[in-house]
C-alpha cells in the first residue's frame, strides 16, 4: 500500500472514533537515531517557522534518540504524507528515520 493510501486510513480510523479532522491539529512525526549528534543535526534542520521541534533522550541504554516534529496543520492524507516523505529524506540523510506519526487531540 502507498503511504499516501496508508495515511488516508489512517485519518479515516480518527475520524471514526470522532475526531474533527476539518480542524488545525498538531500533528507529530516521530523519528529515530542511534546517535545523539546524528538527533541533533537533524533537529536543527527540521525547525522551521510551521513546526516546533523535541529531542526525547533514550529512556534505557541501546534504545534510539527520538525526535518529534510537530506541525500544526488541517489533517490531509496529501499534507501529511508530503511532510512525513520531506522529513524521512531529512533523517536518512542525517542517518535516521521515521517512526511514524499521530495526532494528539487536546480536546
């Protein structure tokens, strides 16, 4: 299944368990690193204007650095996966990856 197909499921499944996806949401996609310098980097490179950005430090030795960049945004399937493939490009190059995405609904 294409991403964008993944995506539009997604968004799907969340508006049926009720969630308003006509409205701006912070949208969080999650990326991995093994190195914390590699986090870093890619952390400088992803903030921007439209998204706030968080490094989460490994919660036991072996485990990935973490980073989560929030977009506020109305939820499409074509806006987030343009975001989510911008950021995977930006994290292979910075020897990372994705992990994913959600939306954290603060209603």
């Amino acid at each position: 299944m294409a991403l964008l197909d993944e995506n539009a499921t997604f968004l799907k499944e969340f508006a049926e368990e009720g969630l308003d996806l006509t409205q701006i949401r912070a949208v969080e996609f999650a990326h991995v690193f093994a190195d914390p310098v590699d986090a870093d980097a890619f952390a400088e490179a992803a903030v921007s204007e439209e998204a706030s950005v968080d490094i989460l430090e490994p919660e036991d030795e072996g485990d990935p650095w973490e980073v989560a960049v929030t977009v506020e945004l109305v939820p499409t399937a074509a806006a987030i996966t343009a975001i989510e493939e911008r950021l995977e490009a930006l994290a292979v190059k910075h020897n990372g990856e994705s992990d994913g995405w959600g939306i954290y609904d603060d209603e």
